[in-house]
C-alpha cells in the first residue's frame, strides 16, 4: 500500500476512463495496523489503495490522486472528524463514495457505516457496494480524464 502518493493509469496519453482502471480507495485512519491490514486485502481485491494517517494526510493525497472512487474513513480519529473529511474531499469531487468505520454505540455521520468489529469480507462486501453505485449512478465526466 502506497501512503500518499498515486499513479493516475494512463490509456493512449490520456487519463483512462475510471471504468477501465481499477477501484481507488483512500483509507483514513489513525490506526496503522487497520491501514495496512484493509490496504493489504482490498488491493487482493484489485483495488489501487492508499493510506492517510489524518485528515491533513488524507486531503494531500486527494489532491495529489483526485481521481478516488471511495473515501474509507475512521469515526474515532482524533483530528477533523470522518464526517469534516468526507465533507471537504465531497466539495473537490462530488460524486465520491464513502465508507465510514466505527465503534459500537459511536455516533456517525449518515452514509454506508461498518461497525467494529467487522470481517474482511465485511470490508470487501461494502467497498464493492459502493463501487458499484457509482459505476451506475455516475458515468465519466471530463473531469473523470
């Protein structure tokens, strides 16, 4: 798992259309382990990951990568809540999907939620969910090239 930084596929001198290229997901956490162990079994999945300790982290790799299809981010950071980041990164591109992971009995923001402790399986299911949905919801823009 690449913390951070991304290479954007290219097709012909273009951007590919985000169709072709694999998934990309953000994982934000403050959890190392987590990071490299959900990093670990979504790439097994085919996905492009990275990984951010932090907001601050996680909007640095955004901008260098604009191009993520999913936002996993963790309710029990301790900087800007899962919600702020997934608000500020929704402003830069609208149609990305967000996974939030929380603790039981924790407040979360509304969207697609798994609740700790949960499997890889739990993980796969809901990323997989969330791409499909916007494979279906959102064909490419230009600023998808």
């Amino acid at each position: 798992m690449q913390i951070c930084r991304v290479s954007v596929p290219l097709k012909d001198g273009c951007v590919a259309d985000w169709r072709d290229a694999q998934p990309r997901i953000l994982i934000v956490s403050h959890d190392a382990d987590f990071r490299e162990a959900a990093g670990r079994v979504l790439e097994r999945e085919g996905c492009a990951v990275v990984g951010a300790a932090h907001a601050g982290h996680a909007l640095l790799a955004f901008l260098e990568a604009p191009f993520v299809d999913v936002l996993i981010a963790d309710t029990r950071m301790r900087d800007d809540g899962a919600g702020e980041i997934a608000a500020t990164l929704r402003r830069r591109r609208a149609e990305l999907q967000v996974l939030y992971l929380a603790a039981e009995g924790m407040p979360v923001p509304a969207g697609r939620t798994l609740v700790h402790p949960f499997t890889a399986e739990d993980l796969i299911l809901a990323v997989r969910e969330l791409t499909e949905a916007r494979s279906a919801s959102h064909p490419p823009s230009s600023a998808d090239r």
